[in-house]
C-alpha cells in the first residue's frame, strides 16, 4: 500500500485534495496541517516527516494572499519559495515524489493567447516572484517531481471571489467588478481529481492545469449573478442592470471597472493568465472541464453552503 503525505492540508485546497486522496484504495493518506508540519523549519518538517515515510508529498502549503504578500514579501518567500525547497530536500532523502501546486500568477500577462509550459515565465508580483522561485528549488533539488500551474481557484468550503459578490449583492445596488483581467475560474475538486489521475502516472516536470476556457472577473461574477436567480434588465458598455428574484425584484448595477481602478489593492496583477494545459493533453491525461460547466454544477453546493452558514 502507498502513503501519501499532503502538506497545507488544514487550507482549502489541502482539505479538497485530502479528501479526494482518502477516497482512494489502496493508499493510505496523510493530512499534515501547519502547525504540525512547518515547510520554513527544515529540522522540524525532516522529522515530521520521516515519520510519516510517504511514497508521495503533495504540497499545498503556501502564502496566497496575493496583496499580503507585496506587503510582506519576506514571509512569502519564507513559506511560497524557502518552504518548498526544504520540501524537496525532505523528499529527496527520502527518496519521495512530489506534486507541488504553483501557479497562473508567475506570468506577467503579456500575451493574448494561453501560456503553455514552455512560455518564459516573468512575475508582476512578490506572491508570482516567490512561487517561481519555489519551482525553481523543486526543480534543482528533486528529479522526481510535478509541478502544476493552476489559476483562480475556488471552491464551495469557504469565502472567496464568487461569494463575496454574492453577498455583497444582497447589500448593495452597484456592484463594481474588474472587466480588464482575463484568466480561468478552477475549481478545486476538479484540480484534486487531475491530481488523482497523475498518482499513477510516472511523469516529472512542469504541467498547467486549469480548467478550459477563459473568461473575465465580470463575467464570472454575471454569471454567478444570473445562477443566483438575477436577470438582466438593460446596460451599456459601463455595465449591466440586474433584476433580483423574488417578488420585490430589487434592482443592482453590475459595473465594469478597469483593474487600475481597484485602489485597495498592494499587488499589480496580470491582465492576462489564461493557461493551455498543453502538457498533459500531450499525454493523454488532461481531465480538467471547461471552467462553466463545472462553475454551474459547483454552484449549487455553494450557495447550498451559504444558506446554511446564514
């Protein structure tokens, strides 16, 4: 039987991951969260774990607050850059794989079309400027390991993007949403299912791994909107009117802003990010779903969540 060890489990990838893992026969998963296996203490996470001798280490640990981040860029790459190379020395003695999850952001979005795999990578921000780094250190220090790029995640366990917007769309009348940025909504149980696919897979190097398609801020958010019972009821190009359900039929503006209007934000993002899971349609092995279909089948989960936390 295998042993699988998955490092940042306490955060909302790592529970996704670890579930989809723990589902599985014949492997015996782990879940290590950060206070029991700290990526920046080298001797701590050697002993952590040596004990747990796993057969493969998926690593879900990092500093994702993009705008935290460019505020403290030390800590980023403390955990994003230093904790995944210490990661991959662990791993190495021991003689482990391991999948490290990066990310759409080390790319300064350039380009109009997908970033493949062999696209020079150039970071706008200290999160994107750590995560590469992090890859780096992967890379130098372990031949067996995978490294997956994924963009915009979410999920229905916790507050993010798409539940913001609907919140905030049950207090308020005008709603501004960035019209200018383009990238890939990925949704986390998706990414843990492409993970699952790869165990078996002998592979090494770098994959993207999004879902299919792409889309804007806005739209992700209109559609989020229009699932949520809204309709549309006129606009411009300066935004949409949305009629709520219900019978009060409340009213709200969905404005389409430009990114350099977002004044509350420390960290420049790419406009553009969208990957082409090149790598893995190469081998045969892509299962990621296009970003829609798969927002529409999360949705209900979600807002089932919300409901119920309300």
């Amino acid at each position: 039987m295998m042993t699988a060890l998955v490092t940042g489990g306490g955060g909302r990838l790592g529970r996704v991951i670890s579930t989809a893992l723990k589902a599985l026969p014949n492997l015996k998963t782990q879940s290590a969260k950060h206070a029991e296996c700290d990526l920046t203490d080298l001797s701590c996470l050697r002993e952590y774990v040596r004990q747990c001798d796993p057969d493969v280490i998926v690593n879900c640990a990092a500093y994702t607050d993009v705008d935290g981040c460019e505020e403290d860029p030390s800590l980023a790459f403390a955990c994003n850059a230093a904790g995944a190379g210490n990661l991959a020395r662990v791993a190495s003695e021991l003689g482990a794989r391991l999948v490290h999850i990066s990310t759409d952001y080390v790319f300064d979005g350039a380009k109009s079309t997908p970033y493949v795999e062999s696209d020079a990578a150039c970071p706008l921000n200290a999160y994107g400027r750590s995560k590469l780094l992090g890859e780096q250190y992967v890379r130098e220090l372990l031949s067996r390991h995978l490294i997956l790029r994924t963009s915009w995640l979410y999920g229905a366990f916790e507050r993010g993007f798409i539940q913001t917007i609907l919140e905030m769309a049950k207090q308020q009348e005008h709603l501004s949403v960035v019209a200018d940025t383009f990238g890939t909504p990925t949704y986390a149980g998706d990414l843990a299912r492409q993970v699952v696919a790869l165990l078996d897979a002998e592979l090494n190097g770098t994959f993207h791994c999004s879902s299919q398609g792409a889309c804007t801020r806005f739209e992700w958010a209109l559609l989020a909107l229009q699932l949520n019972g809204f309709e549309r009821a006129g606009g411009d190009e300066k935004g949409i009117w949305l009629l709520g359900p219900g019978p009060r039929r409340r009213r709200i503006f969905l404005a389409a802003v430009g990114s350099m209007s977002i004044e509350s934000r420390s960290a420049p993002r790419p406009l553009y990010s969208v990957l082409d899971n090149y790598g893995l349609r190469a081998q045969g092995l892509d299962v990621m779903p296009e970003w829609a279909v798969s927002f529409r089948a999360c949705f209900r989960e979600l807002t089932k969540r919300m409901t119920t936390a309300a």
